[in-house]
C-alpha cells in the first residue's frame, strides 16, 4: 500500500483512467452533501492565509498490469467526491462555453483536456471517469453533449443529472476566480493499493470514510465481488447482482437490507430477527461456509432466488391471481412474516408443495396472525414465532410441519382456537384497531369471487358513539341506555361500513335506515340485517354480533393438526438434539453393560417401530411418546415404564410406585412405575412390564 497526500487537480492530470466497479453503489450524493463540498470549496478559496483543504481519501488498485499505455485504477473508496467533483467541472466548463473565460486563468478546453479526458486516447479510453450503468450513461452524455442542444435523453441518471444542473445554477452566482482558487486547494490521499499484498476488501471496511455510509446491502454485495477480479466481477454482477437490483427496481434501498436479514434467518438457523448492525458480520461467516460446500455462483443463485420472493411478497409483485391476494392478506397484517413465506415460496418452487398447499398455507397463517390480533394478543416477538416457523419447514411434509410449528406455540404464542376467537369476536371493543376495516371488508366479500373496492366507505357506529344521545335512541333503549352505549357502542355487532353523509352519524335509527344511502338502500350484505330491523337495542346487536362471528369463524379457519403429527415430529427433534450420544457414550461397568444389553435386546424385540433415543446418562425408549427409560447405575438398572401403577400386572412383585420416590436421578421421563434391575434372572420380569408399557403406547 501507497499513501500519498496530493492535489486534487494533480490526481486528475496526466493519461489515466478511474473506473467504478460494478460492486460499488450508484452515485447517491444529494443537495446536502453537494452544498457542504461548494461551501467548503468557497471557504478555502476566499482565505488568502489557507493553502489547502483536506476532502478525504480515494483508494484505488491497479485493473491491469502495470506499465499499461493507459493506466486503469478501480476505486475502492470515495467515488462519490470523485464523481461529485467531476461534475462540478463539466459544469464550469459548460458556464465558461456559455459565457467566455475572460478574465479567469483556465478556459473551457483547458477543464476537459487537464481534467475531463485522455486527449491522446480514443473510444472508452478517452474518459478519466467511468461510473456504472445509467450514471455512466449520464456522464458521458454530459461530457460529450453539445451546449445548444436542448434534448435530453430519456432514462438518465436523475441524481447526476441534477447535481450537474444544481452547479451550473450555483455557478451563475458565485466568483468563478475564487471558486476555482478553492479548487486548486483540494487535497486527497490518495492511496494505491498492490494486488497479492493489499486486502481490498479489509482496507475498505477499515475506512473511515467521509461520504455516505454505506448500509448492509452495500457491504455486502462489495464483499462478494470486490474478492474478484474486474472481468469476474462484471460478470457476476450481470449475472446475479443487477438481476436483483432490477427486481427491487426503486425500493432496492428501502428494502434490501430487510430483505438480507430475513435471508440470514432462513439459511443461518436464527431464531429471531437479526440486528441491523449484525447482518454484514453474519453474512460474512454464512458466505465463507458457503464456499466451503459450493461456489459463490450457487450462493448468489440462491440469493437472487430469495429475493425474487421476499420482492413478490413484500413488494406486491406475485402475478399469480390466486397466490397474490393471499399474500396481501399476510402483508397488511405483519412484515415479519417474510421468512415463513418465502421458505414456503421456495418449496413450491422446488415442488415440494403444491400451489393448493401453498395457499392453505397462507390462509393459516393469516389466521393465526388475525386471530391474535382480535385477540388483543402482544405483536412483540412475532418475529422471533415466524423465524422459528420458518425454519422448522423442510422437504419433508412440509404443510404437515407448518401446522405442528404453529401448533406448537407456547403459552402467548398459541394458534387462539374457535371458542377464543368467537369470544374475542363478540366481547372485545374493536373500533379504533387496524384489524378492523380488514375484518367488515373481508366479511362483506365472503362468498364473492372478487374483492370489492370499499374506498368509498367508512366504518360506521350503528347506535351512535356521541354520549349527547338524541331522545328517540334513549326511549328504544330504556332507562340503562347510557350503560348500553357504553358497554356496547364499538362492538362487532354495532359496528358496519356505510356510504352515507357523515352528518347522519348521530341521527336516530329510522332515520339512519331511510336517509339517502341508508341502511334500507344499502348495497352491502353488512347491512341486510340492520335494514330490516325496527329497532335496535341489545338484542339486536348481540344477533347480528353471533351471525358475523360464524362468518369470521369460516374466514379465519382454526388450525387442524393430528397430534401423531405433533409427536412424531417432536420426536425427530429430539433425536436430532441427541445424536451426538450413543450406546458408546454411556458410562456403564461391566456388570452393568451386560444388564443393559440384555434389557434393551427385550425391549426392542416388542416391535419395529420401536425407536431409541440416547441421552447423556439414559435411554428413552419410543414409538411416539417414549414409554420406557433405562438408567445404568453402579452395577444395576433403573428402569421407568409410562403405566399407572394401579393398572400393573407384576407377577414379581418387583416393580414399586414413583409416587412413593420425591424424584428420580438422571431420569429424562416421569413414568408411573420403576423397577430395578440388578440380575439377568429379572430381565424376563422386567420385559413382560416392558411389554404393557409398548401396549399402552400403541393405543
């Protein structure tokens, strides 16, 4: 490595050319950053007593060898000063085209030929800058354009553009002489950097960089790519990176990041969302593990394929006229639960699920999400539920698995069943919760094959919400009318969609019925039964309450799940925690060993779906729940059967109660029955309990 304090205009002069590579960012700087480097530049300029100012560092390494004709650098770190200060004098160089150079010390010809190109060298070696993509296309049309043509291409770089014309504006009014003495004061370091002996990679993160900050994503795709060199660069860049970028389109900035971080989740085994200042580490150590097994083309190939995902998810870009209101369902209610369905996306693109599985998958975790939410139940931590879930989804059975995932919830984390949710529909206060407009408009489409466009409709109290009742609603009401309004007002069965004047809110039933848009001419099957009511009091309420809660109660299914399922799975899991015990692990003497040997032969010859499971100090015996665990002690066995002791049929008279014991040492089960067994003799008894035990399991 090189560093060099140096001129700017001296960096620029001379036959060179400085490339960004297609692993840096676009150019992004705005007004702010502009104006604080025009300050900077005026400042210096007009202080006689000041010989320099300092603007930071560019760092750049060789793209060829060296002793080219043309010696080609590609920028590490500050292209965004590069390119800022690059415009700035392709626009002093069009205001001295417009205006004449009389009276200044540089003139038009002499910006571009010093500053702007390689006079000497033709087609793309002729510029001193190359930028990426619609930036480069920008800046060469400047570069090159005529003053006098007033035609501006179309898809032009928007941020070049305009810092470009925001100079030729701020140039109009500013001292050209002072402005370019400010110029002639700019200082950077300039530092080069070695291939074979500097870390590209290491120094640009070690920097301390003046410009924008760069987020995860840029970190990222600077890490993958800058490890390669240009031609390698470009063209996984083409191949992988750009891909992604297009699919993002303008929201790539505000959701990438987001996007990275739910892929972490899903191919780290995260149990929770990772911190933003987390996600460039982690993605590090995940891709260098990557590598281990395969090739950074199968790692990008599998980012682009997430994010194709994430962005038909997040980004409402799923073209599929069935999946995509399903995911909108998801989408409006949590953005967490990116993970869950994009691990779901990509088994139903690995056809592992089909497109009905995929839906009914949707559908269930919609309404695990909208139940929760009717439920008053805490959204803190759902992101923590949807890792999990997510990564609890394989090849194998994969609906199967999300349904027990879901199912397995804990206590605040639980799938609310029918009676919860009816409850929750009927008795909770909904008006003022975002859940509720998703709710009357889903109700109001039940049955349609299409979804009605309710913009023209507002949530309505029936029974007003105004504690200034007019009297006809406190005569049908009673003498406890304001107990009523109270207890009742922002309950399901007051509350509907209208497309009446907002004026008729507090007016009194008949009239609310019968009124230009009224309930009585309503279009709306929300409506039906109130337009065909007398009166409304808390009868009335509580029966249109019950007849909407049957609704939701098929609009929301209940999650359905087979308990085998739930063991069964369970139990794989529990094998997996283990695996790394064996028959060899357990400390057994001699003595104990042949006992254990000869019981365990026994047992696993009552059946072949028997499965064992070691532990550190035992072994649990299963075919869904474990039903027997041996226990090796010095010289004997403990053995615990899942039986109730009243139930037993022990012809030895060997087998005792654990009722009778406060606890059992080492034991991972908490069966109704021990025996010890300390003599081969006994294997037989202990075998023929072993055999009620399998019984009972097999039930």
């Amino acid at each position: 490595m090189k560093a060099e304090d140096v001129r700017f205009w001296q960096f620029l002069e001379g036959t060179k050319q400085f490339i960004i590579p297609v692993f840096q960012r676009d150019y992004r700087w705005k007004d702010g950053q502009c104006e604080q480097l025009w300050e900077d530049i005026l400042r210096v300029g007009r202080d006689a007593n000041r010989s320099n100012h300092f603007m930071g560092s560019v760092v750049h390494i060789a793209e060829g060898e060296s002793g080219a004709a043309l010696p080609r650098w590609l920028v590490i770190d500050g292209q965004q000063r590069l390119t800022t200060l690059m415009l700035l004098l392709i626009a002093l160089r069009d205001h001295f085209s417009a205006t004449g150079t009389e009276g200044h010390e540089v003139t038009a010809s002499a910006i571009t030929e010093r500053f702007l190109i390689n006079r000497h060298n033709r087609d793309e070696g002729r510029r001193k800058l190359l930028l990426r993509r619609r930036d480069d296309e920008t800046l060469h049309w400047l570069l090159n354009r005529e003053l006098n043509d007033q035609h501006v291409p179309e898809g032009l770089s928007a941020r070049v553009y305009e810092n470009y014309l925001d100079f030729r504006e701020r140039l109009e009014k500013v001292d050209i002489n002072v402005l370019f003495d400010g110029f002639k004061k700019l200082d950077v370091v300039e530092v080069k950097l070695k291939h074979g002996e500097d870390d590209p990679q290491l120094i640009f993160e070690s920097l301390n960089s003046t410009g924008l900050d760069l987020n995860p994503g840029d970190l990222v795709r600077n890490y993958v790519l800058m490890r390669e060199r240009e031609e390698e660069q470009t063209r996984l860049y083409n191949t992988y990176w750009q891909p992604i970028e297009n699919d993002f389109g303008g929201d790539y900035e505000s959701h990438f990041d987001t996007f990275l971080n739910h892929y972490l989740v899903l191919h780290t085994g995260q149990t929770k969302p990772i911190k933003a200042d987390e996600v460039y580490p982690r993605f590090k150590v995940h891709f260098q593990e990557m590598l281990l097994e395969g090739t950074v083309d199968k790692e990008l190939e599998r980012v682009k394929r997430f994010a194709r995902y994430y962005v038909r998810f997040m980004l409402g870009k799923e073209a599929d006229a069935v999946l995509k209101p399903r995911m909108e369902d998801v989408k409006i209610l949590v953005a967490v639960a990116a993970p869950v369905v994009m691990r779901l996306y990509d088994l139903y693109e690995q056809q592992a699920i089909t497109k009905a599985e995929f839906e009914e998958a949707l559908v269930l975790l919609e309404s695990y999400l909208f139940r929760r939410l009717v439920g008053g139940e805490q959204t803190r931590g759902l992101g923590s539920i949807m890792s999990v879930v997510a990564n609890s989804l394989t090849r194998d059975r994969p609906l199967v698995r999300f349904k027990v995932a879901l199912a397995r919830r804990g206590h605040g984390q639980r799938f609310p069943n029918d009676v919860e949710f009816e409850q929750a529909l009927l008795a909770n206060s909904h008006y003022g919760n975002r859940y509720l407009s998703i709710l009357l408009e889903r109700l109001e489409d039940q049955g349609s094959q299409e979804r009605s466009n309710m913009s023209d409709y507002t949530i309505e109290h029936v029974l007003p919400q105004n504690p200034a009742l007019r009297p006809e609603w406190k005569a049908m009401l009673g003498e406890r009318w304001k107990d009523i309004q109270n207890e009742w007002i922002h309950r399901l069965g007051n509350l509907t969609l209208t497309g009446y004047n907002s004026t008729y809110s507090d007016k009194p039933f008949e009239v609310k019925k019968t009124c230009e848009g009224g309930f009585n001419e309503s279009p709306l099957r929300l409506n039906q039964y109130i337009g065909k009511q007398n009166k409304w009091t808390v009868h009335e309420m509580e029966e249109r309450g019950k007849q909407l809660a049957a609704k939701a109660l098929l609009e929301w299914p209940p999650l359905k799940v087979d308990t085998g399922d739930v063991k069964r799975i369970e139990l794989e899991e529990l094998e997996q925690r283990t695996a790394r015990y064996s028959r060899s692990t357990l400390e057994m003497g001699e003595v104990t060993a042949e006992l254990f040997d000869a019981m365990r032969d026994a047992v696993l010859a009552l059946g072949e779906n028997i499965r064992e499971v070691y532990h550190r100090r035992s072994t649990t015996f299963h075919v869904l729940d474990p039903f027997l665990e041996i226990i090796p002690r010095s010289r004997r066995l403990t053995i615990l059967f899942d039986l109730d002791f009243e139930e037993l049929d022990d012809p030895s008279g060997k087998a005792q109660n654990t009722n009778d014991w406060s606890f059992v040492t080492l034991a991972q089960t908490s069966g109704g029955v021990i025996f010890s067994l300390d003599d081969l003799d006994d294997v037989a008894h202990a075998a023929y309990i072993a055999k009620q035990a399998y019984a009972k399991a097999m039930n």
